[in-house]
C-alpha cells in the first residue's frame, strides 16, 4: 500500500513478507530493446560507434539487433510504472520519495530481442533504516514459449520516510538469505584492469523513461526538487563482474 503523501501509519513486517504477489507478463520488442540502449547512453557521444551500434540497428548480415544484458532490470518494474511496489499490504510510503538502489541480476542463457516473458515476484527482503526503509524484491523471469527461465533480478528499493516500524530498539532486518550463505562471487581486491568514465546527457532521464521507468523523478522537476534533486534523475553506477 501506498501513500501520495508522508506516510502515517507504519509499515508492518508480518503483512509485508506474507504478501504474495501474482504472476505478470512482460512483452516487449526490438523497438523496446534498442530505446533502452539509447536511454541507458549507446551512441550517445558518437551515433556511429560500431562498438554500439549493433544494440540499435541491425548491420553486416546482424538478423537481430544485440539487447544489453542490463535490460533485463525492467521486467520486474515494467508493469508498475518504475514502482516495483504496488498494493503490498503493509507498507506505507510516499511514491515521491521512492529510489531504485542496487541491482543485481543473474542471466541464465541468450536474451532474445523480442518477445514475452513470465515474472515470479516475492519480497526476500526487509530493512528498517530509521529514516527510511529498505525493500529487497526478487523476480525470476521465464521465456513463455518455451517455460526456460532466463534471469534473476534482485532490486534494492530505497524509501525515503518509511523508516522507524521496528518495535525494539534493535532495528528490524529481514533477508531470505541465509546468514551462512556462501555467494558464488566474490569482489576482486585488485586495481581494475580497465576503468571507463562516462556521463548522462542532461535530457537522457526523459528518453530513458520511455523504456518503462515512469517514476516522476525521471521527468517532472516539481517532484525531483521534493525529492532532493537539482534536476531531473538519472545516475549509473556499475560495478560488472563475468564468470
């Protein structure tokens, strides 16, 4: 449940980890692919790069453009307007004040181009900040046509004002994982061997929210200033790590 207004009641753990939510669909299409690729950045220093190109329009015998595995990240937020969070029972917070914060995704085989997919959410994940509240949501994503799965998102949803539920003085801290469990990655202690700067053009936050991520952040400025930003919101901060 959500508030458009600072949040009164607080949000409840029992409520929030029992919710489950149904299954969705996700259709997309290479127009969706290759919006994504422009909104993220491709070709957006230099519209010819050939390095970048192939994740927009098809070249040289290509028969399907290229999709970055990061678009992967919208299936969860797709049919939420950029939320992840819609009607959960239990949890109260300002949709102005919601920020996606980390991201982790797991891709399992080849993301097609086009086509549907079939997502299975569940909360793995409850933090209560003080000031904020922290939402871990998982969704396994399957191709329809053939039952394969295909990926799984983990999304961090930071919001802002829905802190403070905790009943004792030991904050109240939720995950599905297991505290003994051991990651299958690890973090190199090494300097990179490559480093890559790069920077968002001050109107990409418009196109990127044509992929789906309707948050207003990306678009009304009204909004960005309640939620503390100069200007409209958009900010990459990645960290890849291939195995």
């Amino acid at each position: 449940m959500a508030s458009s207004r600072n949040s009164v009641s607080k949000t409840d753990p029992k409520l929030v980890l029992s919710h489950k939510f149904a299954e969705d669909e996700v259709t997309y299409s290479e127009r969706d692919v290759a919006i994504y690729a422009l909104g993220v950045g491709a070709c957006g220093a230099d519209a010819v790069d050939t390095k970048e190109l192939h994740y927009v329009y098809h070249r040289d015998g290509q028969p399907f453009i290229k999709v970055l595995p990061t678009f992967v990240c919208l299936y969860p937020f797709k049919k939420s307007n950029g939320l992840g969070l819609v009607d959960v029972p239990g949890l109260h917070y300002d949709t102005k004040l919601l920020l996606h914060g980390q991201q982790y995704i797991e891709v399992y085989r080849s993301i097609p181009s086009s086509g549907t997919v079939v997502n299975k959410a569940s909360i793995a994940g409850l933090h209560d900040k003080g000031k904020a509240a922290i939402v871990e949501l998982e969704t396994t994503s399957y191709l329809k046509e053939t039952g394969e799965i295909l990926c799984m998102n983990r999304s961090t949803v930071f919001l802002r004002g829905a802190g403070g539920f905790s009943d004792s003085s030991k904050p109240y801290s939720y995950t599905a994982y297991p505290a003994n469990q051991i990651f299958r990655f690890s973090i190199p202690k090494s300097e990179p061997t490559v480093v890559y700067e790069d920077r968002t053009q001050n109107s990409q936050a418009l196109l990127y929210r044509l992929s789906g991520d309707y948050n207003p952040l990306h678009s009304d400025p009204s909004i960005a200033q309640i939620a503390g930003f100069a200007s409209l919101s958009l900010s990459f901060t990645c960290a890849s790590y291939v195995y």
